[in-house]
C-alpha cells in the first residue's frame, strides 16, 4: 500500500514539476498576469480545436501545425464544439475590450479558450505553444491557468545589418519567425551601407551593379594591420525577394522598417553615382585609421569597417536621386516608419566642398551641422508628404530637430531624454546597456571576433528604457526598444545567431513585459535554459551559457565551497584545477564541493558546460585565491 502512494506521489511530481517551480510557465515574454489553478488539461487527439472565423484560420492551424510536431497527433478543426467535447477554441469574441495587441488564456480541464484579434491572437498562440511541456503518453498534460497579457511597448525591434555581410532571404525568415516567437513587432533592415548597397532600384541599376560589391574584405579586426582578403564580396535583395520578406514579416505581424542611409555610410552609392560626392573625381577615401593603401583609385565600394568622409553632397541631382530610390522604397515597404540613417555623417567634406560652403550661406545655415539638419528635414518633408514618418539615429538632433522624427537613442540614453524632453518619439537602443548585440557575450577568450563591448544576456535583461529622469508625460515618448544586430564580424548564419541567442529573449521580456514581472532569477533559471534546451535539439545556433553560479571574479579564503548548476536541462559541467582547458576528460561537477587552497597560493577553477546536442560554452575561470602575491583582491 504504502509502495503505491509513493509511485502515485513521483508521479504527480513528474507531471507537475515544470509548471509548479515556474510562475510564468515557461513563458518568454513574462506575461502581465498568470493565476494557476488547480488541475490540468489533457492534450491529446480527442481534442477538437475549435475557430469559427476566418480571420484566425491561419493562427489556427499555426497552433495545429506545432503540436502535430510537439505531440505527435494532428487536432480535428471544427467550427463549434460539441457538448462534453474537450476543445481548444480560438475566438476574437470579447477581444474588442482588450489592450492592442493583447490575450487571454483561460486553460480549464476540459477546454482551453484563447481570445484575441490578430496580432493578440498570434502572440496567445505563441505562449500557448511555449507553455506546453514534452509529451508523455501520447498526451501533453497543461497546467489549468488564466493569462492576461499585453505589451508594454508598441514598438519592439530587432536590427539586421546587411551591408557589411549579406544575408539571403532564407536566413531573414528565419530571423523573421525568432523575432515572432518573441512577440518582437519591428524587423529595421539595414539595406545600404558603405560596404555595400543591398536593394534593387530600377531606376538606378548602378546601385546594385557596382554598388552591391566589394573587392575585398579588411581581415580581422579594425582598423587590423593592413590587407583585406582580395575576395570579391557581394549580393542583394532584388525587388520582388523584398516583397516576398515583408509579406513574410507581416504575415507574422512584424512591420519591416527600411533603412536607407544618408547623408553619410554612403560610399557604396557614391562608387555607383560619384556625382552624389562633394568631389566626384577624389579618389575613394578609406579612413584616417586604415593602414591598409590598397584599392583606392576612383570611388570603391569599401572593403574595411569604421567612417567615411565622402558622403552625399546636398545638391538638387542628389535629393533628386534620393526621393526617386525612396519612390520605389515606398512602394514595396508599408511601413509607417522609414529610417533615414543621419547617423556618423562627417563633416569634413563638406567644409571643404566651396558648393556646401556657399549652400550654408545661401539657405541662412549655422554651420555644417546646420546643413546635416537641413538634410534631413528636407528628405522628411518629402516623406511626410507621402504620408510616412521618419526615423533617425540620434545624431539628427544636431543642428535642429525634424519636426515630426522618432529618435533612434544609440550613443547613450541621453539622445533619446532630450528628443522626449521636445515632445518626439523615442525608440532606446543604447549599446551601453547592453543593446548592441555586435559586443561579446563574456570575457572569455574563447568568444569569437567581435567589434569588442561586453554585453552578456544578463546585462540586456537589466535594461529599462523608460529613463528615470523623464516626467510622466515625457515618458510616453518612449514608444519603444531595439537591439542592433551590426555584421562586421558576423559572417555566416550561425554568427548571427550566436549572437542574438540568448539575447533575443532578454530584449523580449524588456520589451513586453511589465517592470513589475521581471525576475532575474526566473528568467536564467527556469525559462532561458528551457528555450535553450528546446534549441539545442534545433539546427539553430546559440551561445551556451555558462554554469549558474559561477563568474569571473576572484573568490578568497582557505576552504572555498563551488556551487553550481547546469544552466540547461540536460548539460553537464566539466572542470579543472590543475590549470588545462576543461573538455569530458575532465572532472564532471555533479555536486558542490569543497577547494582548500594553501596560504599565500591561488588555484584556477576552470570550467565549461557541454550541451545534449554537444554544443560547448566558452571556458569560464574563476581564481581560488588565498593570499597569492599575485592576484589583485580589489
Ligand atoms: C550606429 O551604431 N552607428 C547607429
């Protein structure tokens, strides 16, 4: 007897352990509210899901399509239940009272009601289809739940730079349906660059002739110590693989912002068009900093990262030219908002330029940065008149505001405080708080080449882009947060998602989730290492964290306890102490335990953690120190 209620006990706990230890269900972005009940719902191929309108069709069978895939059977679609049916229904009945964008859940054991119109619709869908745990028995068991959700911010981006390196349109979907995943809305493209111009514009076939490649690529990391590869470099999107992206996008409710950069990151346009330069017959400028003298002569598509002097030079031919390439931009992206760049524009050329000299005085200009001002306001003015909206990297505060610009606040928070301060949309994506997915993960030696920063996942999550100094109604302004994805050193697929994995759900749950619902301890212990251990068994690349518990910093004493965790279901951790790089040959951690280390000497514990699929993290090194002479204790 008492051998049975002991079976009967395990297995209650094996069925209840992941939604009792997670208040959020495993749910990335944390949702406003989440009330557990008592009680489960049984998933299994005697449900019947349920979605009588036809706008939800396509989130319906969405939601079939992953649990044929989660669980193995496919739900029969009707239009109504019948009575004592257990059902899965998908209804926009009700949805007219909740926040934009917002979702119900309402899990009891016998049916599991979703209510939301479109985007809501797809995002209870996408938490639903997180929350659900591995089958057991032909049956995925559901905790019985009520979830309210919707988001803080209206504008959630994610950035893909892909002028330094191209991406095809396979991998952008792919960015696409992560971006989706995470309830992010806003996919800003960042189509053209000094290394290359990535969209096709008919009217001007040069942009992409000549200015989609690149004779070479600088080795290493900038300024480097001189060379490039000599490898011919190039691609782009032709107008129809446009289209076929942003009707991908929306058809996931994310908005593709266009970026088209100007006046500066211009180079590729001027190699194609060298009257859109100040000086059309100067041989291709490629930085103070660059060592390398190579492949200069006339103007060349760039080969090495960094800023450029010759940017587009402000005569009628150029604003011409950009509101024609900005005519055809229009017409394939929807989007409310355009991004114009204005970022990292030198002024040197134009100081030089007896044209833009006499523009500034002509047009009652202050000075270079005036003329940087009359830029933009002008190309916003064409715009507006098309009915969009601008968007600017921060750098078009100089000189005066455009009227009607959302700031993009990159260099710092403070852009972003004074375009609220004067009453305009801000979007925050500072790389100091950890929102420039380009910065390394760790410290470790073993991260790949990155531009440099330090970023780890832990620092994103710690983000709130509401600045405190802001007034209420100031605030507002802040309608949303990005994370920038810059591709200089990322070359492949896999670099990328090396890059924004785990990060992604850090700028998901900043960017969603009500302040008041952030849990550091939650989010990397119960519900990164569970996405991640979903991912491992994918084909998508991830950065593997490493163990809980551990960090670099220096620990003193004579007798040190190590206590760890695997940071996903399923690692191991493997270490050393005789000072050789961890790999399985080494100690597997299994339980904590106690370093002594003699007095006056220090011992390096060395670790790394090995994934189900045999990914690896990077080494992580903590010294054990007791009074070494040379280890600096402050
Ligand atoms: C930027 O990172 N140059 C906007």
């Amino acid at each position: 007897m008492k051998r049975i209620f002991l079976l009967f006990v395990a297995t209650l706990t094996a069925v209840h352990s992941f939604a009792q230890t997670d208040a959020n269900m495993g749910i990335i972005p944390a949702p406003v509210s989440i009330k557990k009940n008592n009680g489960t719902f049984e998933l299994d191929k005697t449900v019947t899901l349920i979605s009588n309108e036809i706008a939800n069709a396509k989130t319906a069978d969405l939601l079939n399509a992953f649990i044929v895939t989660k669980g193995g059977f496919a739900l029969r679609e009707a239009k109504s239940a019948t009575v004592g049916q257990k059902s899965i229904i998908l209804t926009s009945a009700g949805a007219e009272k909740l926040p934009a964008e917002g979702y119900l859940i309402n899990i009891s054991p016998t049916q599991i009601k979703v209510t939301g119109t479109g985007a809501g619709l797809f995002y209870a869908a996408q938490s639903l289809m997180q929350l659900m745990p591995e089958k057991k028995n032909d049956k995925i068991t559901i905790q019985t739940a009520e979830i309210n959700d919707y988001p803080r911010f209206k504008y959630r981006g994610m950035h893909l730079d892909v002028g330094r390196h191209f991406f095809p349109v396979s991998f952008v979907k792919k960015y696409i349906d992560l971006m989706a995943q995470y309830k992010l809305n806003n996919f800003h493209w960042h189509l053209t660059e000094d290394q290359g111009w990535r969209i096709e514009i008919k009217k001007y076939p040069k942009l992409t002739s000549v200015g989609s490649s690149r004779n070479g690529t600088i080795i290493g990391n900038y300024p480097g110590t001189g060379g490039t590869d000599n490898e011919v470099y190039k691609g782009f999107y032709t107008q129809e693989e446009v289209k076929q992206v942003v009707a991908y996008a929306a058809s996931k409710f994310i908005n593709v912002v266009p970026e088209i950069e100007m006046p500066g990151h211009s180079s590729a346009a001027i190699a194609a068009y060298p009257e859109l330069s100040a000086f059309p017959d100067k041989d291709t400028f490629i930085g103070e900093k660059t060592p390398w003298s190579g492949d200069r002569k006339g103007k060349q598509v760039q080969q090495t990262w960094g800023v450029f002097d010759d940017v587009y030079v402000p005569t009628e031919n150029t604003f011409k030219f950009l509101e024609n390439v900005l005519d055809e931009v229009l017409v394939l992206f929807p989007s409310k908002y355009i991004h114009i760049g204005g970022d990292e524009s030198p002024k040197e050329y134009w100081k030089q330029s007896a044209f833009c000299q006499q523009f500034i005085k002509d047009n009652n200009l202050k000075d270079e940065h005036g003329l940087q001002s009359y830029f933009i306001q002008r190309i916003e003015k064409y715009l507006n008149s098309k009915g969009r909206s601008i968007i600017g990297w921060d750098e078009i505060l100089e000189g005066g505001l455009a009227p009607n610009a959302t700031v993009m606040s990159w260099r710092g928070e403070q852009g972003g405080i004074e375009a609220a301060k004067q009453n305009h949309d801000v979007i925050m994506t500072p790389g100091s708080a950890g929102l420039y997915f380009d910065h390394k993960q760790s410290i470790s030696t073993d991260e790949p080449l990155t531009i440099g920063g330090l970023a780890p996942y832990t620092k994103s999550y710690a983000y709130d882009p509401v600045p405190k100094e802001l007034s209420a109604d100031q605030q507002k302004h802040v309608i949303g947060v990005q994370a920038n994805i810059w591709t200089e050193y990322m070359e492949t697929p896999a670099k990328v998602e090396y890059m924004i994995l785990p990060r992604i759900f850090s700028l998901s749950e900043i960017a969603w989730s009500q302040v008041a619902r952030k849990d550091v301890k939650n989010f990397t212990e119960e519900r990164v290492p569970l996405h991640l251990t979903r991912i491992d068994k994918t084909s998508t690349n991830y950065w593997v964290p490493t163990p809980i518990g551990q960090n670099e910093k220096v620990l003193n004493g004579e007798n040190i306890t190590i206590d760890l965790k695997a940071p996903m279901a399923g690692s191991k951790i493997f270490y050393t102490l005789d000072g050789y790089r961890p790999s399985e040959t080494a100690t597997e951690y299994t339980s904590s335990f106690k370093v002594i280390v003699p007095q006056g000497q220090k011992k390096t514990l060395k670790t790394i953690v090995i994934t189900p699929s045999g990914k690896r993290s990077v080494v992580t090194e903590t010294i054990l120190n007791n009074g070494a002479p040379d280890v600096k204790t402050k």
